[in-house]
C-alpha cells in the first residue's frame, strides 16, 4: 500500500536489530532522565521547553556545575559551557518558545494534518529555529501525535523502507512537511511492529542506526543495475554514464550537505555543475507535481527559447542555470533513474521521466 510515497509494505527489517542498535544510543549526550520526566510523562517544570532545547542540542549533562534540571529521582542535570547566547545553539529562541508554551499548546492540532500548521510556521519563524527544532517543539507538547524528527531517524527511514541512497537526491537538509508526514506513517508502523516496546526506545535504535549510516560513504548507490565504475575516476568520484545509445562518461559525488557536484571531461577542457540541495528539491518537487516530463535539453533550443517544458528547460527557466547547462539534465536523469526515484520510459528519443511517487513504485 502507498502512502504519501511510502510503500508501508515494502519495510525491510532483516538488518534492523532495533535492541541492538537501541544500545549504540549515545546516552552520554542525551541523557535518559530528562526526556523521560519533561517529554513522555509531561512534568511541569520551569522552562521545560528550554531545558529540552539544550538536550536536543546536546547542551544538558548529568551534574550539578551549572544546574538547569532537578530530576524526579532528585538527580541534577547540567547546561554544559555551549549553551550560551553566542553558540549556534539558539537559546534565546528555545528560551521565548518555552516562555510561550501555553499558547503554542492551545493551537498544535490533535490529529497529526497533512498540510504544515500555522503553529508550525509560527515556531519556525524563531531566529535560528529550523524544520527541525520546530518538529522537535511539536514532539515535546504533544510525543504521542508527532515523532521526534531529524536528519538521522529520516536517513533510517529511507534506508529501512528501500529508498536506499535516494535519500541523496530527495531529502538532504531541505526538510518540509510531507517528509514528516511520510515518516509519521512509518514509525506508527514501526509501533505497531514492536507492541511491546515503548515509542522512545524505537526512536532510539532508530536514530543510531540512522546515524551509522551518515558514517558511511554518502555517493554509494546500492542499486547494482547502475552503469558504473571506479577505473580512471578522480579521486572522491563516482563514475556513471548517461542513458540511452550514446552513453557519455561522467564523474558525480554527494557533499555532506547534500549538494550534487557533476565533474565532465570534454576535449576542450572540463565542466564542474553543482546541483545544491536546495535545487534537487525544488526539481523533484516539479517532477512529484509533473506525469512524464521530457528530457528537454536541446542547447541550440534552450537558447532560443523554443525547447519543449522538461528537465532541461526547468534548469534553464526556474533554477536559472545558463542554457549550455541545461545538457546536466540527462545526467541527473540517469542519477535519479540508477537511485529507483524516476522512471524511464526506455526510449532512446524522445527520453520521458516520472517520479515514482505517481507510479506507486520504487523499484
């Protein structure tokens, strides 16, 4: 079954050992005391919100050097030195936010919607409070209904649900709501999984086990159908080639931000196009929004502006690339393909691409 794009039956749980990676938890970092008491049993404590502020962002530690938190076993819980106003910790946002609980509390839905809610937008709008921090806000009124959220759990939940290292092109540090609408499916699936286990400890091995995968090489494309090789590659690169009949080379690697830099060889020189985050985004927000979209990539067209909508003349119109770049478009067409997120309708003219969230398939 396909839910918002998320194939709730194609969960692959064979390498997920949720106790064992529950106990690579970095317990040091986020103790446990503190998230119990303020977040799943809702202790009422001065600046609650705060004090989770400086938990989630790894600012609160076991002692009573500079005390923030008495805990219900009577156990002083520190800020460490970073949490000040100065480190890019935002405290003085998590400070007002926790100042403002009650009212925020009042508008936070009590059925997890499907379009980002204003209070959403309001925590947001907080200097240095991000998607993240603000999903983290929403987790901490109200666990039961919204999930803890980041960058490690999603990375599990694209790995778990064979997304594989789509997460490469479609996820990256631009976050938004139907991401987490999406992962909000998957960990009550996850909870109905594991009855007997309580939603922090999943989230847990879930957040390990997403953070063990940063550690490893972000270019790597699981998919072994990709056409691709390491022989005469520079070093860092991933060699691939193009689709269709006159497959040309070319090198491609993934930052830690999530940025796409494609490197071509051409006898006049060489070309470097980067690719931010941000731009995969917003394309694969325009292929999620399209059926089959042409390749579209003729330069001769693109600069005369008679080239037919598709890929190319996306680059070109929307993400303002030069029109002698609008040729990337069959190499982020192969990537996404070789990644199980496009299809292809196998011509070699007259190339058409879908997302496979249209198609209900990933592979």
């Amino acid at each position: 079954m396909l839910i918002n794009g998320w194939n709730s039956e194609g969960m692959n749980m064979v390498d997920f050992d949720l106790f064992a990676w529950e106990r690579k938890y970095n317990l040091e970092k986020y103790p446990t005391e503190p998230y119990l008491d303020l977040v799943v049993k809702q202790r009422n404590y001065p600046g609650r919100i705060a004090i989770m502020g400086a938990w989630k962002t790894g600012c609160l530690r076991l002692g009573d050097t500079n005390m923030a938190y008495l805990s219900l076993t009577k156990k002083p819980y520190s800020y460490t030195d970073r949490w000040n106003y100065d480190a890019p910790v935002a405290r003085r946002s998590w400070e007002e936010i926790s100042d403002q609980e009650p009212q925020l509390r009042d508008h936070i839905p009590s059925v997890f919607p499907t379009f980002e809610p204003d209070v959403f937008q309001r925590i947001k709008s907080f200097d240095r409070i991000g998607f993240v921090y603000s999903a983290f806000v929403l987790h901490c009124i109200s666990p039961a209904i919204y999930p803890l959220f980041d960058q490690h759990v999603f990375r599990a939940f694209l790995q778990l649900n064979h997304y594989q290292d789509s997460r490469v092109f479609s996820s990256g540090p631009t976050w938004d709501w139907d991401g987490y609408l999406q992962y909000k499916h998957f960990f009550e699936e996850m909870k109905a999984k594991y009855k007997q286990i309580e939603f922090w400890r999943i989230d847990r091995a879930l957040w390990a086990y997403g953070k063990s995968l940063k550690t490893q090489s972000p270019n790597r494309i699981v998919n072994s159908n990709i056409s691709s090789s390491r022989i005469d590659a520079p070093g860092g690169w991933i060699t691939s080639r193009t689709l269709g009949s006159k497959e040309k080379l070319f090198y491609w690697k993934i930052d830690n931000d999530g940025n796409l830099t494609i490197y071509r060889k051409f006898k006049s020189g060489e070309k470097y196009n980067t690719v931010t985050s941000q731009y995969l985004c917003r394309l694969n927000c325009y292929m999620k929004n399209a059926k089959w979209v042409p390749l579209a990539n003729n330069v001769e067209k693109l600069n005369n502006g008679t080239e037919v909508a598709g890929l190319g003349t996306f680059l070109v119109n929307e993400l303002r690339y030069p029109p002698a770049d609008g040729q990337i478009a069959s190499h982020l067409a192969a990537l996404h393909y070789h990644a199980g997120i496009w299809g292809w309708n196998r011509k070699q003219k007259g190339m058409e691409f879908i997302h496979k969230r249209l198609t209900g398939k990933r592979h």
